[in-house]
C-alpha cells in the first residue's frame, strides 16, 4: 500500500465507501467484492491519478485487517487504519493500556506544553492508549505509510487534542528530548522476525541510551529476551495475557521499581479468567531475599505457574507463597498441601503420580474412566499427540496428565482441575 492510496481512503467519500464494505462478504468472496468496488465511480473519483486496482486494494486491505485487528483492539479496530506489519508489530490494547496506566502515573514528568515521546510509534497501539490516559504524546517513526496509519488512528479514536505524529529517525539525537518516552524498536528485518537484540531497529544500545536518558522510561522487548541483555538500571516486567507470554517491559528512571523488585511477573487476562476485567492484572515481585526453592516428594496440589512468572526467574517466589516446593530444581513444576486458586498459577489436584510407561498410564486413564485428556509437559520429549492417540481414552470424565522428570526419571501425574472461583 502506498500513502497517496492509503490517503485516499481518509476523506469523506473514502470512508463511506470503505464504511459500506460489509467485511463479512469480502471475506467469503474477496474478487467478487473487489469486482464490485472497481466498477463503483465513487472509488475511481477518490483519487483520479491513481489506478483504481490500487484503490481498490487499499480498500480491501482495510477491511480485512480491520476484520483481523478485532483480535488485538477488540470493537476499536472496525474504526482503526493498520497496515499489514504495523498490525502485526503493534501492542494488543490490554497490554498497551496496563503499561500505559504505570506510564500515567508519571506523567508530571511532561512539562506543560511538552508532550512524551513514543519513538517507533507504529501505527500507534502504545501512543492511543497513552494519549487515553490524558498524557499528550508525540509518535516519531520512521516509515511514511506508518506515519499517515498513526496520525488516521488518532483522528478516529478522537485523540487529536493530546497526540501527534511525525516521521523521524528514533536515533542517538533524540537523547534528552523527551523527559518521558516510551520505545518500541522494531523486531522484524527484511528476513522475519529477529531474535538479537542488537538486530532490533534501532539497535538495542541506541535504544536502551536513549530511554536511560529520559527521566522515566518504558522500553518493550521480545518476551524472549536474554537476562545478560537487560540492562542495569532498568527493571524488567514479563507480561502474558491469557497464558501466552507477550513482551518483556523494561522500566527506567522513575518509572523503575526500587531496588530489590527488579524482576516482576504481571499476568492479563483478555478472555478468560480471574482479571478479564479491562487492566486488572495479577503481579509477582522478585524477592532479594528468597533463596532457591526447596524440593521435595510430590504433594496433593501441582502448580503450573503462568509462563511470565518462569520467564522472569520467579519460581522459586512462587513456590514461597503456597509453602511449596519444587519436584526437580531444574523444572518449573512445584507441589503443596493446599490449593490456592490465582492467575499467576493453574493448581491441580494429583491424582496419582507413576514413573512414565504408555502401559501404565493408559491403565491408570481407563481407572479414572476418562475420555478428555489434557496433556501438559516440562522437561519431557515425548511427543503429546501421538501419546494422546496411542491412551486411546474413552470415557465420560476428564483429567489431565503431566509429564515431568525428576532428575533423569521420566515421571506423570494424573491431575484434576481445582475449581475457579469468581472475581472479587
Ligand atoms: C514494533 S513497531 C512499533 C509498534 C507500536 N508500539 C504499536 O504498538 O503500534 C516498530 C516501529 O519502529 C519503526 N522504526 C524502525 N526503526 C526505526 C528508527 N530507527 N526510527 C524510527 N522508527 C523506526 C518501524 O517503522 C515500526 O513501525
């Protein structure tokens, strides 16, 4: 898509035509909705200089990531502007709006008449849910088609008032001038997704040099990445939302939490769950003075804790709020005699524990007269659907089955769901 297509779509006449495109039939028949939109005038008059093939796929990309941003921003999207990397690279809204309420409480950093900074702005999932708080921000980002998606974004969200966009270099000289800023280097080049962080755009020492300048700071990377590259002053939160891990947040300055608290797991829930309700979330801090967790023999209740609370190292924390421990030191599994439902863990009830054998554990599946089975695993290589095949199960119950080692010993434990209770 090129900017003169794109801004094309944005006058009157352009969003009634895309307004009038029903996304369910484009979807179903894309070329017969596109042979319909090539012989209305009203596209061939959005702009004369241009082909009306081209208009005509503008119109149609639209839809269909508004259709697919539905995922991300719920409602909003069907008023949104994306671009196809730009939606893909951009901040689900539960999670832009949670860092952007921590974000807001600093927001005194912004002097009157400033504005904060979202350098990489995208088509600006951080920037709107920023400006949502009131905080007046400025986008910069490279891209001219990003840019014109992004200052669409705000005019249709209604946040003129408090935010802008223009196209720039997120490099070395914007040290300084915003006392606020947020970052969110790109992670994609020409050959997909990249996993280095000195690959990122910009490079991860021009980005962590610039928010480590700013009064307070947010910086979002890859939920992956290295602890070694995390910088020291910075501390880290690891976000999933409803069980998937989605970035690694790094707050600097005043936005840093104190010494101690470094580490810090937070949990959404978009769909599901205890914190469905829009920005509640679930914590774990790291404790300086927790040591590791202890081990021991299997007890009734196996916590799976959420894969934020393993990736920010935060186990063995945990584990120390339920007395558990841990069945292997090297596995992010632990035990406890009692159950105690949160979002930061799945409890189950065990059942029976048996060292692994297809024999024995499909025996023990037809005891219990189940037919669901749930398989979990850490630190085993077995194959979960070809397992789930040769159990052969059938049978009106359900029960989960976790596969684990201890030390070198394969083991499973046949688990039922603990209830969850309700919100609040
Ligand atoms: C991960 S996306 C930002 C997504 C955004 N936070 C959102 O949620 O919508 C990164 C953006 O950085 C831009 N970019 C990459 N390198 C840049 C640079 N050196 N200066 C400014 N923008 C850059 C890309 O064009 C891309 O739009």
């Amino acid at each position: 898509m090129r900017v003169p297509a794109f801004e094309a779509l944005l006058s009157d006449a352009g969003r009634e035509v895309l307004e009038g495109v029903d996304p369910g039939s484009a979807v179903r028949d894309q070329l017969g909705t596109a042979s319909l939109l090539r012989s209305d005038p009203r596209v061939a008059a959005l702009d004369p200089d241009l082909p009306v093939s081209e208009l005509v796929n503008a119109l149609l990309t639209q839809v269909s990531l508004r259709e697919r941003g539905r995922a991300k921003f719920g409602d909003a999207a069907g008023r949104m502007f994306f671009t196809p990397n730009g939606l893909e690279q951009s901040t689900r809204r539960v999670v832009a709006e949670y860092r952007a309420g921590r974000t807001a409480a600093v927001a005194g950093a912004v002097p009157a008449g400033g504005s904060a900074g979202d350098l990489c702005c995208g088509i600006g999932a951080d920037l709107l849910a920023l400006a949502g708080r009131g905080v007046p921000v400025e986008g910069v980002d490279s891209d001219p088609l990003t840019v014109a998606v992004a200052r669409a974004n705000i005019g249709a969200l209604g946040l003129s008032d408090l935010a802008r966009v223009r196209e720039g270099e997120a490099g070395a000289s914007a040290v300084g001038r915003y006392p606020l800023l947020f970052c969110d280097p790109a992670r994609r080049g020409g050959r997909g997704r990249v996993f280095d962080p000195a690959a990122y755009s910009p490079p991860w020492d021009v980005a962590t040099g610039l928010a480590g300048a700013a009064e307070a700071a947010c910086l979002k990377a890859a939920p992956g990445i290295p602890h070694e590259a995390l910088p020291e002053d910075a501390s880290a939160e690891w976000i999933s939302v409803d069980g998937e891990l989605k970035e690694t947040a790094l707050w600097f300055g005043a936005l840093a939490e104190g010494a101690g608290a470094r580490r810090r797991a937070t949990v959404l829930h978009e769909r599901e769950g205890l914190l469905a309700r829009e920005g509640a979330a679930a914590h774990l801090d790291a404790d300086p003075g927790a040591g590791p967790a202890p081990v021991a023999p299997a007890r009734r209740y196996l916590y799976d804790p959420d894969p934020a609370v393993v990736r920010s190292h935060l186990v063995a924390e945990a584990a120390a709020r339920v007395d558990g421990a841990l069945l292997d030191e090297r596995i992010a599994y632990f035990t406890a005699d009692t159950a105690a439902v949160s979002p930061l863990w799945r409890v189950l009830e065990v059942v029976e524990m048996l060292p692994f054998s297809l024999k024995r554990l499909r025996s023990a599946v037809r005891a219990l007269d189940a037919g669901t089975v749930t398989i979990k695993k850490r630190g085993s290589a077995v194959d979960t659907e070809k397992l789930r095949r040769d159990l052969r199960a059938s049978g009106p119950e359900s029960v989960t089955v976790v596969l684990t080692r201890i030390g070198d010993r394969p083991f499973c434990l046949l688990c039922r769901e603990v209830g969850t209770p309700s919100p609040g």
